[in-house]
C-alpha cells in the first residue's frame, strides 16, 4: 500500500484547523513540502511543544510527504522563539544524514502561519489571489498533520488530539486527548474557568470560534481558549451589529487595508473598499472579499472598533447564496513595499485584545487522562461527513473504523478513540465505557 492509501485510511485531516484531507494533498506532485510549525495564534502552545517532544515523528511524517509528493525538500518553519523544539529537530535531522530537510526560522508575527504568508516568508513566492500552494509548487502540512502521517504509515490511525487549554482557566497545560472527549471535562482537568462569566473558543482568539461547553473536540481543535464574556475577542466574534456599523461609522481610513496580510501580498484585497461598498449599497468591490482569509487583522485594528473581517464574512456568505463566482485570479508579481514594516508582533497583538494576563506557560503533559465516554462527530473534514459503519450496542476498541469514507466522495475515515460501546449515532457517534 502507498503513503497515501495508509493515510486515507488512517483518517489523516489538516490538523492546523481546515481538516483537509491529507492523503488527497499527498497525492499531488511538488518541488516543497513546507510543515507549518508557527503556530501563529498567540496563547497556544500545542504544536511548539509537539515539534519538541514528538520531533522524530514530525521529521518522519515528513520525510514520507516528500517521498509521497516527489519534493525535493522538505522545510519545517517554526517561530526562533521555539527553542526547544529547534534543538530536537536540528537533533533529530542531524541523525539521519538526510540533506533534503532543513528548518526555516520565523519571527514572531501575526499571520505567520497564515499558509500565503508562510510560502512567501519561506521561499518568496507569492500565491495567486484565491490559490492554492498547489499553484507555486508548494504543499503544506502543519506539524501535528506530519506526526498522524508518520503513525498513519505505522498503521496507527488518528484517535488523540494534541490541544492547549489555556486562558482563565486555573492551570493551562497542553495533552493528547480521545477524539470525541468533551470540552467541559477538559476544562476541569485544567482546574476549571477562574470566573463565573465566560465563553470558550476552539482555536486561538483571532480566527478561534465559539463553541458551546457541551460540544466535543475533533481532529482539527488545536486549542480550548476560555475568555470572560465580556472581553474584547468575544465582542468582536458576536457583535450582531457588525454591518450596521460600519454602514454608520465607517470613515475609510484605509487602516484595514494597510495591515492586511492579504494586500501587503499584492493581492488585489483593499478591505476599505469592500467597507465603503457595504455602506453605499454597491457590488463594486464586494467580490474582493473571496480573498479574506478572515485572519482577523481589520477587526483588531480598525481605530473605531468596527468589524470589516465580520462584514467580509457576511458579503462572502451573500456572495455563495447568489451564486457569484469569484473573479480574483491574479498572480502578484511583487509584494508590497512596507510588507517588512507591517508584520504584527504577538505582543500587540495581545496588547490590543487585552489578553496580556493569559500570555502563560502550557506545559505538556504525557499524562493519559481517564476518558469514559466520547461523543465523535462524523464531519471533522472538507467535504462531506463519513459514514458509520457502527450500530447501536455494538462494542468497539480504541482504533477500530467507526465510520468511512463514502465513495467517491471527500471525506475522512473515523475511529473509535476509546474502548466501549456504541450509545447513540446521529451527526456523532457517542461510545461509552
Ligand atoms: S479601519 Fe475601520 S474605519 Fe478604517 S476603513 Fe477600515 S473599517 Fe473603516
Ligand atoms: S480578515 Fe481583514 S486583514 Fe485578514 S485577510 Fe481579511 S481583510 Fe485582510
């Protein structure tokens, strides 16, 4: 069986948060196979800590993704501030006399995981507006993704998640946990919220959502950030009136356009006009927004607190309903002068956003936790939901596929990540010790 066929099985997503089925990007011929280990979202401290303590694994996940995609290299870019995690790479690498493997150091700025900033930061290409790495050559893979491959080609199939709790929450550390566990039960491994108010997010506090405390983790939560209800993140994230606003008080100072990570790429991305349009009832320039990221940036900068990112989310959405095809194609041919001067340090970034006090430690912990019962959706991925294969009552090990793929289709297997038997099937499949 090839690397990707023992992927696919495995039921290998985009760890870093878009759950794209890996074996499909392993399928695809490149010069570059880049792991991205930024982990740009401040307050998260999962794939520094993997890239540390699981260094073997990562460079062994991709040394089969070069191998897979017939790359040339394989570059794994991490933030200089991750010591440790570079001295066990460098380590690791050096073991195997294998030229092929390099690192790229990052400085410690917001987006640098964005994947456009990432290929340009790496190796200076510029992603066509509304691309792919794919279109320069390049495949991207972020750190806990290369691990699942490296255990996918062990016949280990992907049942735990690596994830940081952090936050108001009394002691934040980061540790595997079953797919499927509930992310109250995390919480309180962590020691519980330190509030009585408070919302919890999957993900950082830029591009993180809100999740309900009943919900369960999957394949692709990086991180459980707990927040008070009142802070500014979770303003920004559940404003309702985002678009009224900006039709009132949008007063086109262009900041949201100067910072963006997109236009300093020389993508043809002016988020102010986009503003502008929404405020006069014009299309002109509204299709601009198929080419936010929705990385956040606009909302955290813009000097009268509106929220062009939540506006761009709406027109996008609007966009899909009317059936607009999206015409933004250009490939840049350079990037902005000042794209240098504008990178945002983490450090502002949490300035702003008031979360300064939550900028802590996560220590990582192979501690395995006691896990009962797991509810595991069956949509963790692009594309469409698996399959179960499973039935009422029936008794399952930790890694037996619980739910495939359906054919032809785009998905990602699933497997049970504890003992147990099966209790309810519906849009999860709930086992229990
Ligand atoms: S930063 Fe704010 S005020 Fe300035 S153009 Fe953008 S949305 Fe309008
Ligand atoms: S969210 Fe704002 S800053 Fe980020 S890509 Fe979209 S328009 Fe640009």
């Amino acid at each position: 069986m090839n690397i990707a066929e023992l992927v696919k099985n495995a039921g290998v997503v985009g760890a870093g948060g878009a759950g794209f089925p890996t074996h499909i990007k392993l399928q695809a011929k490149v010069d570059t196979v880049i792991v991205n280990g930024a982990e740009c979202e401040p307050l998260l401290r999962c794939d520094q800590q993997i890239m540390d303590f699981y260094a073997e694994r990562v460079v062994r996940g991709l040394q089969l993704a070069v191998e897979s995609t017939g790359a040339k290299n394989g570059i794994i870019a991490l933030k200089e501030k991750y010591h440790k995690a570079i001295e066990s790479l460098n380590r690791t690498i050096a073991q195997l006399h294998n030229r092929t493997i390099s690192l790229h150091l990052l400085d410690n700025f917001y987006p640098a995981g964005d994947e456009f900033v990432l290929v340009y930061e790496v190796t200076g290409k510029i992603i066509p507006e509304s691309g792919l790495p794919l279109n320069v050559g390049i495949v991207v893979n972020n750190a806990v993704t290369l691990m699942n491959i490296a255990n996918a080609v062990d016949e280990k199939p992907v049942t735990d998640r690596p994830l940081t709790v952090c936050g108001a929450v009394k002691n934040p550390f980061t540790a595997f946990f079953p797919i499927g566990t509930s992310v109250s039960e995390i919480i309180n491994f962590a020691g519980g919220p330190n509030l009585a108010e408070y919302v919890i997010l999957d993900g950082g506090p830029m591009m993180g959502i809100i999740i309900p405390e009943k919900s369960s983790i999957t394949k692709k939560t990086s991180g459980i950030l707990v927040l008070p209800s009142d802070s500014e993140v979770v303003y920004q994230k559940t404003n309702r009136h985002a678009v009224k606003q900006i039709k009132s008080a949008c007063e086109q100072c262009q900041d949201c356009t100067e910072i963006c990570p997109r236009f300093l790429l020389g993508h043809e991305l002016e988020c102010h006009k986009i503003q502008r349009s929404t405020s006069v009832g014009l299309q002109d320039n509204i299709t601009q927004a198929f080419m936010c990221c929705e990385c956040g940036l606009c909302d955290w900068i813009c000097p009268v607190k509106l929220l062009p990112r939540r506006v761009n989310q709406e027109s996008k959405k609007l966009l899909f309903k009317q059936g607009v095809e999206n015409p933004h194609h250009k490939t840049p041919t350079a990037v902005h002068p000042m794209m240098d001067y504008r990178r945002v340090p983490i450090e502002r970034v949490l300035g702003r956003l008031d979360l300064i006090k939550y900028d802590k430690p996560a220590p990582f912990t192979d501690k395995k936790f006691d896990i009962s019962k797991v509810a595991i959706p069956l949509h963790q991925n692009v594309g469409v939901p698996a399959e179960s294969i499973v039935k009422m009552g029936d008794v399952v090990k930790k890694g037996q596929l619980i739910a495939k793929i359906p054919d032809g289709k785009l998905s990602a297997n699933i497997h049970a990540s504890i003992d147990g038997k099966i209790t309810e099937i519906n849009s999860s499949i709930k086992i229990e010790r």
